[in-house]
C-alpha cells in the first residue's frame, strides 16, 4: 500500500524531487509546471508501485543490474546477451558480468527510467514493483543488430515478458524481415507471460523527420551545423518507411519535452502512437535549450545522471506506464492494454512551433536547408480522430490509464 509514510519519504529525497517527468512537481523561474506521466497518481490508484508479476523486456546495450537494484535476483527475473546470433541466458547473478561493457550508460538508465527500486537517495522508475529482463546487443567492437539475432531474442522473451521494448531506430527505413514481422504480430496477439500477447514499444527517432511517408522534396535525417553556420555530413531522402508504423499493439513514440511542446529533434508523422517527456535538442545541434533532461540512474560512480534524453527515455516511460496498466488488470489483452494507452492520454499539449532557421547546406539544389517538420506535419493539432503528427494519441498519462483499466 501506497502508505504516509512511504510519500513523504519520497518527497524528501532530492533525487526523486528531481524527477519531473513522474509527479510534475517542479516548475521552472516563471512557475510553469512541468508536463509528467503522472505516475504518482497511478500508485495511488494502485495502492501500489506495480506488480512483481509483471515483466519488461528491454533489448540494448547492456545493463549495470547493481546499479539499478543491488539485490538484483529481485529485480530481474533473467538476463541475456546476443553472441555469434544466439542468446545466452540464465540468472541474474551468474550472467552480471556478461550484461555491462564499461563506457556504456544507456540500457542501464532505460531500465532505471522504467523500474529502479524505491530509494531514499536514489532516483527511483516509473514501476518500481515491476521487474526487468535485459538483453544485450551482440558486441564486437561496436554493437551489431541484425534480423537474425534480433528474431532469436524475440523468440526468447516470447514467454517471459509482458512488455518489451527498443529504442533503436535506422534511418530512412526501420525495415524488418517478413519473418519478424510476422513474429512480432503474433506475439503481440497470443505471447508474453499471460498469453495474452506482448505490448511492444518503439522509440520514434531523433532526426526531426517522418518515420513513414513519402514525399518529392528530399528531406535531411542527419547531419550537424559546423562552426561557419553550414549544415554538414548531410544525409537526404523522399521516402521513409517503419515496418511497424501499421502493427496493432506496437506503440511508436515521440518525445516531448518539459513543457508539453515537441521536442526539436523528435520524430513525426504517421505511426507516431504516443508520446512521452525527455529533454530537448535542436536536430542539427545548432543551438542548446534550457529544458531538462530525465533524472534516473546510470552505471558510474555517481549512480545517477540528469540528462538521460531522446525518445530512448520517452519509450522508456510508456514502457513503464504499459507495466503499471498490467499490474492493475492481469486479464487485460494487449491489444486492450494499447487502446486504453491510446484513449486516457492527455490532449493538453503546447502546439507553439520553434523559429524557423535555415541553414546553407550544398547538398541541396535550393543550397540550403529548413530545420522545421515539412508539409503537411507543420503543425501538431490533432485530428478528428484524435491523432496528432507531433504527438500521436497524445501524452501518455498513467493514472488515468490505470484507473481505466482497473475499472474493466
């Protein structure tokens, strides 16, 4: 139970004071709230921080399991790692020293985002009750995903997780093979712990461009502003394609940022599901904001970092929230688990646009280049059905997803 005493620890705490994007408690100089997913809420509702029977997958670049929980047979049920395309398993305390390759932070604060344990100094995630099973990219002086190891890892948390999600994107096309879309189709119908089908959930992207949409005007999806004000290192297409943008039970997400508005660098167009808070960046890395990034932890000495970022950290959130929804009904499919995500998401969202900027690019015929969402996604109103380009269904919103759910 979600007791006095267990808040107002939480409320002492710096750490978790810090972390805006759970409660909204933090406002900026002019007393603007910031925008959360309302987690503290969900709890409440739940009477709760989420169910031990429930799991999250999360595939990536490893994970420091003591950093986010020091009793770590508790937190995670399993974890993995990808070698020669099969995947070596088993429990955690025997495969820790295989699940963490020093220098990379990013599974680690995913995975606190979404379920780091209760703390009194430490940040804590949007389902602490949950529990985690990580799977690490193959590595071979780099990180390599490929359709064969990535269907060899599906066909592992087949069974084991209720929610599984990725935040690697490739640009102009998230391709799959037929066979793991296939795959994912099926086991987001019939898979997962329950047999109920997995919730699989996507980060949309980094790169201010479409994810599914074609178009006769060539449009840059990387690429950085040097010192004399010139786009560099520019990459263009016309066509941009996700093989997941149609799938029932795959939520595609953006990011937002502390205020509600789209994040600069935030991904858009059809098949944006959802979306979710982060930190903001220009795309081009032009000019800094002041908007704060996520406060969970990380694997260093600190423990902890404040800028986790992107729609790796927003995936994470809705991952988390996802987690929340089967903690308060276990008999919820998922495909019901995505609608009520879709349906109870908030529609309160900032649609003011940035400026304008152009930028000398001599990649291009017209010799330069625009760093604002083109024609017809330049605004982020939605829709009679109710989708935004910017946002899709809208901000993910925990407690009312849980409410919902446990009135079903």
């Amino acid at each position: 139970m979600v007791s006095l005493i267990k808040r107002a620890v939480l409320l002492r705490s710096e750490k978790y004071m810090a972390q805006w994007h759970l409660h909204g408690r933090k406002t900026d100089k002019n007393n603007l709230q910031y925008f959360s997913v309302n987690a503290e809420s969900a709890w409440e509702s739940l009477q709760g921080f989420g169910s031990e029977d429930v799991v999250i997958g999360f595939a990536d670049d490893g994970c420091f399991l003591s950093c986010i929980d020091e009793n770590i047979s508790s937190k995670f049920i399993a974890a993995a790692y990808l070698k020669n395309g099969i995947v070596y398993a088993g429990q955690p305390k025997v495969m820790q020293d295989k699940m963490y390759i020093p220098g990379y932070r990013h599974g680690s604060a995913l995975a606190g985002l979404m379920a780091a344990p209760l703390s009194k100094v430490l940040p804590i995630g949007v389902a602490p009750g949950c529990r985690l099973l990580p799977v690490r990219w193959e590595y071979d002086d780099g990180f390599q995903i490929t359709q064969k190891g990535f269907h060899q890892i599906l066909k592992f948390l087949s069974d084991k997780v209720d929610v599984f999600v990725n935040t690697w994107a490739r640009l102009p096309h998230m391709k799959f093979s037929e066979e793991n879309v296939e795959l994912i189709r099926e086991l987001s119908s019939t898979g997962g712990r329950r047999g109920k089908g997995i919730v699989f959930v996507w980060a949309a992207g980094n790169s201010n461009c479409p994810i599914n949409f074609k178009t006769d005007n060539e449009i840059p999806y990387y690429g950085y502003v040097n010192s004399h004000g010139q786009l560099s290192d520019a990459r263009f297409s016309t066509c941009f394609t996700h093989s997941l943008a149609e799938l029932d039970n795959v939520l595609l997400v953006s990011a937002v940022n502390c205020y509600g508005q789209k994040a600069h660098y935030s991904c858009y167009g059809p098949g944006i599901s959802i979306c979710a808070p982060s930190n903001n960046s220009h795309c081009f890395d032009a000019y800094l904001f002041n908007e704060p990034g996520l406060t969970t932890r990380s694997a260093d000495s600190k423990k902890f970092t404040h800028n986790f970022k992107g729609t790796s950290a927003s995936a994470a959130l809705v991952a988390a929230v996802a987690g929340l929804v089967v903690s308060a009904n276990a008999n919820l499919n998922a495909r019901d688990i995505v609608s009520l995500i879709k349906k109870t998401a908030t529609k309160d969202m900032d649609f003011s646009c940035y400026p304008e900027l152009s930028f000398n690019c001599n990649d291009t015929p017209s010799g330069y280049v625009l760093d604002t969402p083109i024609s017809p996604f330049e605004r982020g109103y939605f829709d009679t059905s109710g989708w935004s380009p910017w946002f899709g269904y809208g901000l993910v919103n925990a407690a009312k997803a849980v409410e919902r759910a446990i009135m079903l």
